[in-house]
C-alpha cells in the first residue's frame, strides 16, 4: 500500500471513527447530539456576529483526503479531520457553514457556542457532537476552566480553502 493510500485509509478510519462515536452515544441515549438549542429560543439572525480572530486556540490537521477522483462533483473538494484545543478563555471565531459541512466531537472539556441561529448560548460537554451547515454561522469559546478538545470532520471547496482554519 502505497503512503498516500494508507494516509487516505488511516483519515477515512478516523472519519467513521467520529460518525460511529455520533451514532453510538445517540442509540444509547447518551448526550451525543445534546446542547441543541431550545426550540423556543430558535431564530433567524438572532446571535449577531462575534470575534473575528482566534484567541488561544490551536488547529492542527491530521489527516486530508483529496474526494476529485470521485467525480466532477468532488473535483475541489477535501474530506478533512482536525484537532483543536481551545485553552480556557480561548476562542474559535466567527464563521459560516454555509457552504463547508462539518461534525464537531466535543471531546474533553467543555465549550459554549454562539449561534446565529439560536437566541441563547449553547452549552457542548464531553461526548457532544453538533452538526453544522446549511444558514448558519457561529462562533465557539471556553468559559471552563479545563482546555476544551475537539474533533472536525468537514468537506473544505475551492471556495472555503483560504478559511481552511477559520
């Protein structure tokens, strides 16, 4: 097997790794898609945006694969997972998920969101994974006392590649 291949396997098996983690702790009845906003606080454009810089938060990536062999479709896209430790009082700044889908595992610590489209923050514990797309942009910061870890799991275009760590 050649690097890229085993790369490519290594980065696919963390992927489904994530999604199964997801999925498990939803048919368990474990927290896993928890820390949604309350239906009565949802509406449009309710969160104005937030800090537009990076504070004391690291973004590593682990693992890309190039999806163009897939087909026309796919011809700029890449399947990416990533770590980032937000250290306490550390910030992940404002952005959209318009056009960039992604599964957030939160997995140790603790870190709040604030939605466009949720009136109030939203609270994310160890084991939570949210999913993100569609009209929605946000922003992320640790209010604990302990670095928040995260996985992400996301599909990068051509059109998100200079937002590649937000």
């Amino acid at each position: 097997m050649n690097l890229n291949r085993k790369t490519n396997s290594l980065a696919l098996t963390a992927t489904l790794t994530l999604a199964a983690t997801a999925f498990g702790a939803a048919l368990s009845g474990g927290s896993a898609f928890a820390g949604n906003c309350p239906a009565n606080q949802v509406a449009e454009d309710a969160m104005t945006p937030g800090p537009m810089m990076p504070k004391a938060v690291t973004d590593e990536v682990i693992s890309a694969i190039d999806l163009s062999p897939k087909g026309e479709a796919w011809k700029t896209s890449t399947l990416r997972m990533r770590k980032l430790v937000v250290q306490p009082g550390g910030i992940v700044p404002w952005h959209s998920h318009e056009t960039r889908p992604a599964n957030i595992l939160v997995a140790s610590g603790s870190i709040t969101e604030y939605r466009s489209t949720c009136k109030v923050p939203i609270l994310h514990k160890k084991g939570d994974v949210t999913a993100e797309f569609g009209h929605l942009a946000h922003w992320w910061k640790n209010n604990g006392k302990v670095p928040a870890i995260l996985y992400s799991a996301d599909i990068l275009t051509s059109e998100t590649q200079k937002d590649e760590s937000m």
